[in-house]
C-alpha cells in the first residue's frame, strides 16, 4: 500500500477516499480513507493552498476540507476504476 503526503500529491493521481461527509457552499466534501474497504476512488484535479491548510479538488467536482499537508492519502494502485479504459478514436 503506497501512500503519499497532501503536500506531494500530483494532478492526476488516482487516491482512495470516503465517500460525501459533507457540503462547503454546495460543493460535496470528502477525506482521505485509512483503509480500502468501503472507499472511493477519486482523482486529483489539483491541491491548492487555503486558509487552514491545503485542499484538494477531484476531477468529479468533489474536494477536501482543508488538511494539513502531512495528510496521508492512500495511492489507488491496481483499483479497476482507478484508470478508465482508453478510448479509441476512429
């Protein structure tokens, strides 16, 4: 299980998650995940520096509340939603 600090975290990641713990002015919250069961994969759009921390934005519209930057984030290795399958272009 590979893991990676907030502060580390690239665009385009693919990172474990919870599932909507919440709401920020209509936008759906979630956190990190301690384990694989029960958890959503999610990838990063971009982390960015905000008021109390860090937070990161996820390609389908959710984003974190603000985390410390030693948060770890479990990386979605071998996760079959974790990279969706190409497409071929005719």
């Amino acid at each position: 299980m590979t893991t990676v600090p907030t502060s580390h975290l690239p665009a385009g990641e693919p990172v474990l998650t919870t599932d909507v713990v919440g709401t920020d002015f209509g936008l759906p919250l979630v956190r990190p995940t301690r384990t694989r069961q029960g958890s959503r994969v999610r990838v990063v759009r971009s982390p960015g520096k905000a008021h109390g921390g860090v937070v990161v934005w996820f390609t389908d519209g959710t984003k974190t509340p603000p985390l410390h930057g030693r948060t770890a984030w479990i990386v979605a290795e071998g996760e079959p939603e974790a990279h969706p399958p190409a497409r071929v272009v005719a």
